[in-house]
C-alpha cells in the first residue's frame, strides 16, 4: 500500500468553499462544498480518484504529489 501525499488549496466563494490540488486542478481534481468541511471532505475523494486514473493510464503524478511506502494518517487542524 501506498500513501500520497498533496497539498490542497482552499478558498472562500461568495457562498460556498472551493477546494483543489495545485499540480492536478487540470486533471480535475477541483470541487466546492457548502462548508469548509463539506470541500476538504470533496476534494479528498475527488483526489483519490485522480490519483487513481493517472497510474492506471501510467502519466506521472507532478511533483508536488510525494510518496510513501507505508500507510499514513494526515490530520489538519484548524
């Protein structure tokens, strides 16, 4: 199992939060949420699902995007 690891851009709309990966937005790995949380929550499947098509179709993720060999939790607080 592997681990990837990306930062998230998240931004306030008028109404609503828009989340996205620098590096893979282009991709579409872009989403909104009516809450902060309801986008990071979003963008975290949105991602995955990126992820998971460019290694199946074989392109290289961008350099932003690191890599661990082991399982890993990513808690962000605040």
């Amino acid at each position: 199992m592997k681990s990837y690891i990306f930062p998230i851009t998240l931004e306030r709309d008028e109404d609503a939060w828009r989340a996205y990966v620098p590096g893979l937005e282009e991709k579409g790995a872009a989403t909104w949420g009516q809450t902060k949380e309801e986008a990071l929550r979003n963008i975290q499947e949105v991602a995955q699902m990126v992820i998971e098509v460019l290694i199946e179709d074989g392109e290289p993720l961008p350099p932003t995007v690191s890599i661990s060999e082991q399982p890993m939790v990513a808690i962000s607080v605040g």
